[in-house]
RNA sequence: GCCGGCGUAGCUCAGUCGGUAGAGCAACGGUUUUGUAAACCGUAGGUCGGAGGUUCGAAUCCUCUCGCCGGCUCCA
C-alpha cells in the first residue's frame, strides 16, 4: 500500500494490514501526530485492514480535518470523564459540532458550573493518562448483550435503529467503552487543548416528546494559541451582542409591561429603520416592484384555505372573535397579498410579472424561551415581496430577486455567502402534489444554475408549499445569519384560486415566488449591529457628525457649522456641554459618532473644522463647505467611514 | 413550552451568619474655559423584579409568579 503523508512524502508497504500496524512498523513518530486517514477522499480508522493496493493520505493533527476526529473523541473524553464521577449516567449521543463538540446525558440532577470544573480536570487525567483508542467490532447481538450489561438504554434504541448489515463497533479507551462509529484519534493524549463550554438542557433526539437530557458543550483544538483564539473571539462576540450594544447606544429597549419579544425603538434606532427599509424600498422600486400595504389582520378562515393554519397555528397569536368570526394578527403576507391580486381584477399574462412588496409588521407567537434580543422577536417587520409571474418567466424573476439580494448584500458589506436549497422532505408537513413540487423544484435549480449560484441541497427543509433558496451571509466575526430567502410555490395560487389568462386566451395559476432581501428589519439590525459592532456606516448612523466647541466663546460658531450641515440633511449634534474637550471626544468616540469636528479659535478663523474620524484617524482642518462636500459623498456612496 | 442559571439606582456591580442598602459611571447643581478617549466639588436617585409565607426582624430562607440569559425545537 502506498501512504502519502501531508507534507508530499510517500512510502510504500506491502501487503494489507490495519493502518495502525503500518505506522508502527514504519515510523513510529507519525503516531504521535496523526490522527486520522483517507482513502479515496473517505476517512478510514487505523482500525481498518486496508487492502494492499491501497492509496491512504494522512491527515495529522493540525489540519482542519482533523478537527471533528479529535473533538469527536473529546466528547467520549468527557464521557468518560462522567461515568467516573457518576457512575450511574446513561450515555446519549456525543457528536462533534462546527465550533466544538457536545455529549448527552441522562443524570438524575443537572450539572453545576462546579461539575464542569470537575469534569475538566477528570477529563484531564484521562488525557494524561494518554489511553489508547481501541476499536472492536462485534455482531448485533453481543452489542445487544454488552449495552444492556452497561444498562445504556439510548445506546440499545440507537443500536436498533441501525440498518442491517451495517458494522456494529465500539471504542475503548481506559476503563470507558462506547458504541461508536468512529474514527478516533490514536490515543485520549493526543489533542490536549480543550475547554468544556456549558451545560443546557436538550432533548432526547431534538423532540419536545423526549425525556429532557443534560447537554455539556465543549470545543478543542490542536494548539493553545488556536483554543485561545476562539476563546478570544467569543469575548468579542460578547462586545458586539446587538442587546448590549443597542442599550450602550439608546436603539431600543424591552419593557416587561409591554410583552416579551415586541421592541420599542428609541428616535434612534428608528432612524436606523427607517434608512434600512427606504434603502430597500428604493432598490425595490428600480427593480419593478410596486409596494402594497395590506394591514395587521386577517380572518382566519383565509389561513385555513392557504394551508397555514394547519401548518402554524402554533405560532399564531390567539384569535381574537368578533360577532363569531375569528380574526388573527398576520402571522405572513402571502394570503393577503393573493386576495389583492384577486381584488384587482382579472389579469392578462400582458400585466404579468407583478411584484407586490410590502413592508409589514407580522406578529408571530413564538415561544417564550426562543425569544432572543432583536434576532427572535414576536414582532416581525418583514420585507417581503410576492412575485405572481407565469410558469416561464421564473428563470428570469429568480434572477432579478438574485440580483437585488445581491446588491444589498454588498452594500451591507457582507462579502460571502452560501446558498441552501431547501428541499421537501419525505415526511412532515408539506402539501402532497408531486406533479408541483416537482414542477417547482425543478424551476428552482434551473434558476440557480443558470445563475451559475452553487448551493447544497437540504432535504425537509422546505416550505409546506414550495423548496426554497436561502442565503446565508457570513458576517465579520465568520458567523453565518439566513437573511434572504426566494421561494417558488405552485401550491396556494392554486388553493386560493389565483387566475391570469393567457396567451391561449384560457385560465391559468400564476406562479408565486415568495422573497425577502434583508429577512426582517428587526433581525436585520440586530446583525448589522454586530457586523459592525455598533460603528454604522455613514449613511446608516443615527447621528452622523457631532460638532465640539473648544470653550464657550466658540459656541456660536459651532451652532452656524450645525446649521450648515443640518440644512443639508446631515444628522448634526452639538455637544456644549460643560465638559473638556476630551471628554466629549470619548463620549462621541463611545456613541460610535463617525465624525467629530473640533471648532476653535483657529478653525474660526478660516470657516473650518478640524476632522477627527471614530477610528481615531485625524484629518485635519477642512472648510466647512468642504466637509459638507466630502460627508455628502460618504453618505451617498455608502461608504463606512 | 421544556431543562438550567440570573434579576440590588439609568448602566456595571458590592452587600459576611437573616439585623433594615453601598461604590464607580451616567444624571443634576456649581467651580473650571478646556486642542483630539474620563477636570474638580457637591446633590439627588432604590417597595432590592412582583406576590405570598417563615421570623421579633428578610435583598438574604421557602413557595408561587413575571422578565432576562444559555440551550433543545421551530421559523410560513
């Protein structure tokens, strides 16, 4: 077998054997470092007896790939760590996750802060204790025997769930075994950098039916710098939350006795909405689209025609009777937007693409502990679009939305994304008509792939009504946000009965594409407070330029410069107050004003200010017209600073 | 909704064994007149999230409740 090692190098060694044998009669300094193997790009376990004309790669420790292997054993570290300090703990699952790893436990009380700092240092000792990770592979009925022995019952419903004739193996490490798949890294020594996150509650297989479990979070990597690193960048992450930053910067605030989930914005942070929905309503009108307004309740009776009550009267406010017909708050559009289309009248395939936008508050019940800062909100205001088009005008309206998402996107500085087609599943809640959803599926990858836009499929992710496009924006600290979504639906204009005729002068079901650019203003703000942790850009800032006089006497002056940038639509402040110059430059420097502009004696003199930006950066007296030119500029091309 | 954690002044937090609430910042008043990230002095501010209970006495102990945080699940 021949055996690429990362850095190029090859070796060859004849016959088959388990690759854990290779590297030990080979070079036994490997086995410090790798951690796992390819074969024809799979990954293979040293366990497995590789045929001689093999080909294996190598992957060590320090590559990317490596991670999920050795956080991956972590979690049967952790595990382990467990079983010693409560015996009597039933084993759930312990996958590795993006950011770290996580195990599941049934314990009969919940993990403290003070466990966690046991299980560390338990967990520790096992490494120190540097056991090696023995793979054994049994037949279903000794792991039967064996997991019942161990009184591991969500070990025994995995194991009955597991397709016939799939290998059935387990991991041994020390006085700890697992049914596991595997790979593992060589021995528990090898990856020594890791930190046990929090405990939360989780369910047995995500599902609310289940016994809840105790979940333990973790992550780890190869070198103390990385861990340190990541660590860093949760601290970071913690600066730029949208709750604290939008309390630091007066955007908006809760109030118990208004409701959980439903924000009220300061002047403030209504600005900030303001300029986000007419920046989109602006884009949205040069791209065709015409805005509608359809207003905050619905009957009910509709919601049960279009398929959303059956699907999510869950997440509907309660109805509210009126003379015995039943009102909702409008959980979404698409019903009311249809209705329009229906009111206005019979439409020809001439009138078609119409693209009724709408920026709506939607109200949504969502559960009281999904609620989450301006991310997860009861309150919703969607910018929503649904295009009513015929079947052969998708391509192109699916371009047109990509376009615009794309261009907004961009302005908002969010410079990669990926996109997840989102696919019906096999079972759940979607409406049953192959010959449309296929019809739509179709239409959908079309779309994507003459836009050339890769994507990965994710089946039962969809709508009950149609597969969807979604996007999700990576944001500056590389976390990803689903903002924009285009659907295709063939299922209610056909419910509710929508008609245009055609060119055959016959009736027809429009098509609807459903869409949203930034997802929903109160989400969307949420994460451009974090993408640009609380430092707007120009043209989004609530105040844009705060005017500093250095003593009294400069006051008047100060005042004309506010007046001057005030007449032109800037977003002025004028900071008098009795406090130095110093002082007030922290306080703008803390409210992330982007300029500051310094007037004294000098700057009197000359009609000037002195520029100094947030960042910290000076740049010298400029005359007041000249700055208005220049601010003028930033804001109009959009600029950050 | 469920599991766990947390609620003390506008903000960040201290408050011992149950003995009746404190700091810094912010605010306000004054002094200072300031040249690029915190001048100085003073004043005011709290039903300790809410309700009930135990106790001679509760921020502190117990019960319920509301809100927030970390997750689970879902997101038309």
């Amino acid at each position: 077998m021949i055996v690429k090692l990362p850095d190029g190098r090859t070796f060859e060694y004849a016959g088959s054997a388990k690759l854990k044998d290779v590297l030990v009669t080979t070079d036994r300094q490997l086995l410090k470092t790798v951690i796992g193997a390819k074969l024809n790009g799979e990954l293979v376990d040293f366990h497995r007896v590789l045929p001689a004309d093999a080909k294996v790669e190598l992957i060590t420790i320090d590559s990317p790939e490596a991670r999920p292997i050795y956080r991956h054993s972590l979690s049967h570290v952790l595990a382990q760590a467990v079983k010693r300090l409560i015996p009597n703990a039933k084993l759930a699952i312990g996958p590795a996750i993006d950011d770290g790893f996580y195990y599941d436990f049934d314990v009969e009380k919940p993990f403290t802060p003070e466990d966690i700092e046991k299980l560390e240092a338990e967990m520790k000792k096992v490494i120190k204790e540097n056991y090696p990770f023995e793979r054994s592979e049994v037949s279903r009925d000794e792991a039967h025997k064996l997991l019942s022995e161990m009184k591991e019952s969500y070990k025994l419903e995995l194991l009955e769930e597991l397709p016939p004739g799939e290998t059935i193996s387990f991991y041994k490490d020390g006085d700890f075994v697992d049914l596991c798949r595997g790979p593992h890294i060589l021995g528990t020594g090898q990856v020594k950098h890791f930190k046990l996150l929090n405990v939360a509650g989780a369910y047995w297989r995500g599902d609310e039916k289940n016994k809840m479990l105790q979940r333990i979070y973790g992550t780890a990597f190869y070198t103390k710098e990385e861990l340190e690193q990541f660590l860093h960048m949760r601290e970071e992450a913690k600066k730029r939350d949208h709750r604290k930053l939008g309390k630091d910067l007066g955007l908006f605030y809760f109030s118990e006795h208004i409701g959980p989930g439903l924000p009220l914005f300061t002047p403030k942070g209504e600005i900030v909405r303001y300029l986000m929905e007419s920046y989109v309503r602006e884009k949205q009108t040069r791209y065709g689209y015409q805005h509608v307004w359809t207003g905050h309740m619905v009957k009910e009776e509709l919601y049960r025609r279009s398929g959303h009550y059956d699907n999510y009267v869950d997440s509907m406010f309660p109805p509210m009777i009126d003379e015995g017909i039943a009102f909702r708050l409008k959980p979404m559009n698409c019903p009311s937007h249809m209705m329009l289309y229906k009111e206005m009248g019979t439409h020809s395939y001439r009138d078609l693409p119409l693209r009724f936008a709408e920026f709506a508050t939607l109200y949504r019940y969502e559960k009281s502990g999904e609620l989450s800062g301006l991310t997860r909100v009861r309150a919703v205001t969607q910018d929503d679009c649904h295009i009513f088009c015929t079947p052969d005008q998708i391509q192109s309206e699916f371009s047109l939305a990509l376009n615009l998402v794309r261009e907004v996107l961009e302005t908002y500085q969010f410079k990669d994304y990926r996109v997840r087609l989102s696919l019906r599943g096999s079972t759940g809640k979607y409406v049953a008509d192959d010959e449309k959803w296929g019809k739509a599926t179709t239409a959908l990858k079309a779309a994507l792939d003459a836009n050339r836009v890769k994507y990965e499929p994710v089946e039962g992710e969809a709508a009950f009504y149609g597969p969807k496009a979604d996007f999700l924006a990576t944001d500056v600290l590389g976390r990803e946000w689903q903002l924009s979504t285009i659907q295709v639906d063939f299922i209610q204009p056909a419910r509710l009965g929508l008609e245009y005729i055609a060119e055959d002068g016959r009736t027809h079901t429009p098509v609807v594409l459903h869409r949203a650019v930034t997802g929903s203003t109160e989400r969307f703000l949420g994460v451009l407070i974090e993408h640009y942790a609380g430092a707007f850009p120009v043209w989004l800032s609530p105040v844009q330029a705060v005017v500093l006089p250095i003593t009294d006497k400069h006051a008047p002056y100060a005042g004309k410069v506010l007046e001057q940038l005030k007449s032109v639509g800037v977003r002025a402040e004028l900071d008098g107050s009795n406090n130095t110059l110093n002082y007030r430059i922290r306080h703008a420097q803390l409210q992330k004003t982007p300029y500051m502009l310094v007037v004294g004696d000098r700057e009197q003199q000359n009609e000037q200010v002195a520029v100094r930006l947030r960042t910290g950066e000076d740049l010298g007296a400029k005359g007041v017209a000249e700055f208005v030119h220049f601010i003028q500029n930033k804001i109009a091309d959009k600029e950050l600073i």
